[in-house]
C-alpha cells in the first residue's frame, strides 16, 4: 500500500494546515500499534550529547507525519518548521510562486536557534524538527548549531521517493498551501544529500507507513550506537 495524504491529524497531534501529514490508518497498522521491532527501538540509549533529528525532504514525503512519529517514539519534542515561514513565503508558495534563497535564510536561522532554544529550554536530549533543506546550503545553516552549543549534534533523516509518488499524494491533500506543481518546482532546485554529507539517514518512503517508520527508527538507533562507540 502507498502512503497517501489527506488533512486529518497524525498521531492523534494536533497540527496546522501547513503540516504535511499522512492519514491516520483505520487498521492497527504501525500509527495505531508499532511494531515489536520498531518498539524495541525507541528511545535509543542516551549519549553525552544533545541532538538535533532534522526530518527533510520535498514537498509530499511525509515529512510531517514521520517527524511526529520519531517524536512520540523518542519522548521528544517536535517543531513543525512549515509553521515559521513568514506570510510572505505562505502567500507565495500558495500562489505556486517558488521561494528564493533570500525569502530562506532568515526562516532556516529561526528554525536553528529555536531549535536550540527549545533544547536549553526543556532540558531534553534532543529535538525533532522539520525542513525541507532542499540545498546542501540550507543544511549547512542547520550545521552551524554546534558553534552556538558545542554538546549539540545534527543528524539529517532524508525522506525520498519518486517526483510522480510526491505529485500524486500532494495533489490528494486538502487544504495545503503548497499544490502538486511545488513538488516540481521543489525537485528542480533539489539538491540531494551526496555521500560525503555523513549527518544523513537516507529513509525511502516509497513503501507503507509502517515500514517508512520502522526504517527511520531502524536508522536513528544505528546513528546511536555509531556515536555511542565513538565516544567510548
């Protein structure tokens, strides 16, 4: 089954209609009950770090609904970046209209700081955060955050699938600012992590839900354990 969009609420969360969301399921799938295997992934073993779960990706991936999950999973707390754009970036994605890199840049550094903010704030080991990050130069304003707290570490969890899957469920949303024809103008500027950006969990979402899930806490514990034998 693919994963589909509509405008009900993930998770049981309360969300905007800015969030990119996928339909609660009406069977126990992995939204409802996860997995014994993506269960016994939660809440990885704790580092001496914090950390920033940055959730990427174009316009339809899922980035809303994933991030709420991976949130819930690990008892951490969630920012919905899509909430933060100034209304003229609204006005302009909802008229089709692509946002430049000048229209960006003041909105990725207040996701960045209040992404910090939130961390000193709750005293959480961490934050999940959603962004579409479709530059490498959009990540790198995120990548800064270590200057501004040195214990804090950025892991990008990239959400991909196909231009005609993203156009499919985006065009089956009710209620969004962003129509079918921004995934278009989205991959056209998309700039894919490459392999030298090692920060990355690369998590197809081509399949269902439950396995979208099941892969990105699968990632998330293995990046852990990585830094968890690295600090040893």
């Amino acid at each position: 089954m693919m994963l589909s969009y509509d405008n009900r609420p993930a998770m049981g969360q309360p969300t905007s209609p800015a969030a990119d969301l996928l339909p609660i399921p009406t069977a126990p799938t992995s939204s409802t009950k996860m997995s014994a295997a993506t269960n016994s992934m939660s809440n990885p073993p704790k580092t001496k770090h914090n950390h920033i779960w940055l959730v990427t990706g174009p316009a339809g991936c899922g980035k809303s609904t994933v991030a709420q999950f991976i949130a819930n999973a690990m008892n951490l707390p969630f920012i919905e970046g899509d909430e933060y754009h100034p209304p003229a970036n609204v006005e302009k994605m909802s008229r089709g209209i692509p946002l430049t890199d000048a229209d960006r840049w003041d909105w990725l550094t207040e996701l960045r700081e209040m992404s910090l903010r939130q961390l000193q704030a709750t005293g959480s080991q961490g934050v999940v955060l959603t962004c579409s990050a479709l530059k490498r130069k959009y990540r790198d304003v995120i990548r800064v955050a270590p200057y501004y707290s040195h214990n804090v570490v950025v892991h990008f969890i990239y959400l991909h699938a196909s231009e005609e899957v993203l156009i499919e469920r985006v065009g089956a949303r009710r209620g969004h600012f962003m129509g079918a024809s921004m995934v278009h103008s989205q991959y056209s500027i998309l700039e894919a992590p490459t392999a030298n950006e090692t920060d990355v969990i690369s998590v197809d979402v081509s399949g269902t839900l439950e396995e979208v899930e099941r892969d990105a806490m699968e990632k998330i514990h293995l990046a852990v354990a990585s830094e968890l034998e690295q600090d040893s």
